[in-house]
C-alpha cells in the first residue's frame, strides 16, 4: 500500500488527533520530498497572534516522518523509527497558510540499509522548512531520527 496525502491524512485523525484538529494536512509525498500545511486559525493560535509552536512542530514532523515511513514501507522490512531530538529556529510570525517542506528523503536510504546489513540502529538529521504565503521563511526545524531493523 502506498502512502498517498490521504491515506497519511486518515492516519493523523485517528493516531495523531491534536495534529487533525489543528489542521496539520499532508498535501503532497514522494520518494525525496513532502510537503505538509497548516493554516494559521483560532485554535492553533499563540497569545501573540501567530501559529503555536508545537502546532509547527507537529507539521514540521510530519514532513520528515512521512518520508522515513515511505522509505521503510518500499524497504519491505520491518524497521522503528523515533525522534531522538529535535532543533528549531523561529524566523519570523508564523500567520496565514504555512508549508513545511522536507526534500532530504535521500538520506534515508542508506541509513535503512546500514541498519539491514548491521542490525545496529542508525541515527541521521533531517530538516524541515517552514515557508509562509509570500514565500518567506518562518521557521527551520532539524529531526534526528534513529531507526532499527526489528526481529
């Protein structure tokens, strides 16, 4: 089964509700990139009138954790995955329609067959951007994920 927008938007309303009721959608997946948005609203809302850190957070999650499941789903292996840490930088108020774009899925590959060949668990960062509707930079943030082969 191949992880589509929808599919992984289903997936966030049953697993990840807080992500769902905050608006965090996936809009487009690939091998090499995912894009996820999130509208600035009353309920993902800071008393500064800007996005909630944590509601940028989750979005900017999700667009590097639906590329390690892709890649773990076409390995055909049985693999965890989990943040291990996590760096953020705020640029700028987050308001309005904001993407967060990861195209670092290239990393992933070699770091699922380092964990296929070794069995030893494989740790690699992957970051995310947060772009605004005029296409200014709001936020970065940098995943370390860590993944290992199961069983």
């Amino acid at each position: 089964m191949k992880l589509t927008p929808g599919k992984l938007n289903k997936y966030l309303m049953i697993k990840l509700p807080s992500a769902w009721l905050t608006g965090v959608r996936v809009i487009s997946i690939d091998n090499e990139k995912c894009l996820v948005g999130v509208r600035h609203r009353w309920i993902n809302q800071n008393p500064f009138n800007s996005m909630y850190f944590a509601v940028q957070a989750m979005a900017a999650e999700l667009s590097t954790g639906a590329l390690v499941m892709t890649h773990i789903q076409n390995s055909g292996k049985k693999i965890s995955m989990l943040v291990a840490q996590n760096k953020s930088v705020f640029i700028k108020k987050a308001t309005g329609r904001i993407q967060f774009i990861c195209n670092e899925g290239h990393l992933i590959s070699g770091a699922i067959e380092q964990a296929l060949t070794t069995g030893e668990g494989q740790t690699f960062w992957m970051r995310s951007r947060g772009i605004d509707e005029d296409g200014v930079e709001v936020s970065t943030f940098d995943f370390e994920w860590t993944i290992k082969a199961k069983g």
